[in-house]
C-alpha cells in the first residue's frame, strides 16, 4: 500500500484527524479519516510485595471512573520509556530504578494510528504526584488476585490495563 493522499481535518493538543487514501500496485483504494495520535506510554508499578499500582480516575469518553495502569501520551520528541518516567511522577508520585518493555500494541487500528507501549516499573521511591490540572487521580496497590478478580467481575474494563496485567502474568510469572 502506498499513501497517495492525506487532508488534516482536524487538530487540538492531543491528536489530529486526516482523511487519508492509500492504493496498492494492483489498484485497491482504502479510503479512511484516521486520528493521528503519537503513541502512549503504560507503566506497570509492581512493588517488592508483587503488588501492582493502579490509578483510578474519571473518564469522560466511557462517562465513568476507572481502575487503570497510569499512562500518558507521548510527546514530541520523547520516547515511550521517557513518557513512562515522567508520568508516573506526575500521576503517582513513585519513581522507578528499573525498567523493562512488557508490551506494544495499535488499541484500534481501523482508524487510529497511537501504539502504546507498557513497561513495568520496579525498585521504586515515593514522592509528591503532579497531576495535570484536568486530572484528579486515586493512586492504590492491588494484589494479583484482586487484579484477578476486578477483571472477572467487570471492575476493569480498561484494555491497556488488561494487557499489560495478563501478559505480565502469562510471559513473566506474575502470578
């Protein structure tokens, strides 16, 4: 496929929105408009008691509050392990000696390009979080069989949350 055409239709802060048209040697058009989205970073806090930290906030786009792995959006010019470390001081206040990449993965690619890429976090200090003034954030340590049990029973909802949570579990023994 090559992109033979893209109009932006749409910009704020976050992302842009383009209507985009791609064509392969053999003559097959897609036509879509895409969000255009930099990327997310994920991060998984796991303490030395196999505790993982989830922040729980409002989301306005499901009009509910969540139970989520803190993440935030690249910006330009960071990589996704940079976002990892400045957001997790800025939504939970911990910082982390060591990192590693648990995931990458597109959430909805029929019309959004962000990748988001999880890590997990360990060897970790407290401080002072640093919301954003649009962010009002609970910060609370789970065990794995409450983790367990809130994706059971519909408490978790978050699919970054899922992903990174089942794959730590399912590659790096986090059970």
């Amino acid at each position: 496929m090559k992109l033979i055409s893209s109009k932006e239709l749409l910009r704020n802060r976050i992302f842009h929105v383009t209507q985009d048209r791609a064509l392969d040697p053999d003559g097959f058009e897609i036509k879509r408009a895409l969000v255009q989205h930099g990327g997310s970073a994920v991060m998984m806090p796991i303490d030395e008691r196999r505790r993982v930290l989830l922040v729980r906030q409002y989301r306005l786009a499901a009009r509910r509050y969540m139970w989520e792995l803190p993440a935030g959006t690249v910006d330009p010019g960071e990589t996704p392990l940079q976002t990892a470390k400045r957001e997790l001081i800025e939504e939970t206040g911990y910082r982390a000696k060591k990192w590693a990449k648990l995931a990458e993965f597109f959430p909805s690619p029929g019309f959004l390009t962000e990748k988001m890429t999880i890590y997990t976090a360990h060897d970790l200090t407290a401080g002072e979080a640093k919301p954003m003034e649009d962010e009002r954030i609970e910060t609370k340590w789970h065990t794995v069989r409450e983790i367990d049990a809130m994706m059971g029973n519909g408490k978790i909802i978050d699919a970054k949350t899922m992903i990174g949570f089942l794959r730590w579990q399912r590659y790096l023994g986090g059970k």
